[in-house]
C-alpha cells in the first residue's frame, strides 16, 4: 500500500486485507472488504497525509522502528493463524522478556536528542502498528515525523510502556523521549533489523524524511 501511496495523481483508498488493518483503523476506514470496495467506489471525502521514506527510498505510512517491535512481530508471526490481531500482544511479550536494549544515537533535524541505550525508537506517521497500539502524539496530516523512544531500564518498568502503546499515551509516560523533524537519523548497532509497517529489513533508519500531503486518502464524510 505504501509504495501506491503518492505513486499516481489519484486519491488512495484502501480495502484492509491484513491481520490487524492497523492503518484502516487508524483514519477510522471500514474494516469490513465489502464496506470498504463501496467507500471506495461512492466515498468524496479526501484527507491529505504525509508519506515518510526510508534511506533508500522505502516508503511508509505507519512506523518504522528498532528494537523491541521488531523482536515482537518476529515471534508474533507463526501465531498470527491461530490468534489473529492477539498475536501482536503474545510476541510482544516474549519480546519483553527475551530482547535486549540497544546502544542508539538519534539525531532530528541536524539535532541529536538521545544518545545511550534504548529499549525501542520508533519513527512514526500515523503512529499505528501492533493490532490496535500507537502513539496517540502522532499526526499524519503536519508533515512532520514523531520520534518516540523508549529509554533502557528494567524489564518490569516494560509492562508500564505496553500501557502505554495499548492506550496510546506512551509518549506521556516519564523519561520517554518524544520528538518532531522532517528528517531523523538513528544510528543502530550493525545487524540490528528494523520493523517497517509490518515487514523486516535490515537498514534505512540512518535517514528518514517526510513529505506533507504527499497523498489523499478516501475517507469516511462523517470521520
């Protein structure tokens, strides 16, 4: 979907065909196929959002993160069958208690604004991902990424910032750093594998950008 995304002069609309449709449910679309195909046959409202991109040009419109995301898809997917959206809670807590921090350097707009160990960075459009968690902060319509970070501590103080992913007020929560640019770059650990919308690759953090209005999305006329 990202890669259709601001790819042709027409408005994007979206049929969720996924295991928790987290960018559907984020613009408040239809989950149902069927009310989805007739929104976007009959739909005319648009909302323009933002398209961020990934050092080689990626595309993407939800998170792109390290760490302890990308630990949990790994260990939710051969249980997405059985479980469904319930599956992005079980990985992630057999991330919690298997992952590790990482030594990270975050720079935002020529700026560096963390520089030490990180359970989790997360650089964030809509802010959607994990079956219905994000990060309330973020705002797909300002052209503007959100960095979130999740500093290193104790493995307890974890279930605390799950809370917060679920309620989506993590960036609240004390000593998460939370920041805005158009560009953000985040040095990693060599072979540290990053979670992009749902799919796994091995770099591209080291320079994310962001383009306002790159697109517009057939939504809902009451949303």
């Amino acid at each position: 979907m990202a890669e259709l995304a601001g790819s042709l002069d027409v408005p994007l609309a979206v049929i969720p065909t996924g295991t928790a449709n987290d960018f559907a449910r984020a613009h408040g679309l239809p989950t149902d196929a069927m009310d989805a195909a007739r929104l976007a046959l009959t739909g005319t409202s648009l909302l323009a959002l933002e398209l961020g991109r990934l050092a080689d040009g990626r595309p993407f419109v939800n998170v792109a993160s390290a760490g302890l995301s990308s630990v949990a898809a790994r260990r939710a997917q051969p249980l997405k069958s059985r479980f469904g959206p319930l599956a992005y809670g079980l990985g992630a807590a057999r991330a919690a208690l298997t992952g590790r921090p990482l030594n990270v350097r975050v720079t935002v707009d020529d700026a560096v604004v963390f520089d030490d160990g990180a359970w989790q960075v997360m650089v964030a459009c809509t802010g959607a991902f994990g079956g219905g968690s994000g990060l309330g902060v973020a705002d797909a319509t300002d052209g503007e990424l959100d960095v979130v970070i999740i500093p290193a501590g104790s493995r307890i103080g974890l279930v605390k910032r799950a809370w917060g992913l679920r309620t989506k007020r993590l960036e609240r929560q004390r000593k998460v750093v939370h920041h805005e640019g158009r560009e953000v770059s985040v040095e990693l650990p060599p072979g540290t594998e990053l979670n992009c919308d749902g799919e796994f690759r091995d770099d591209g953090l080291e320079r994310v950008t962001a383009r306002a209005a790159a697109f517009e999305l057939v939504v809902p006329s009451s949303r």
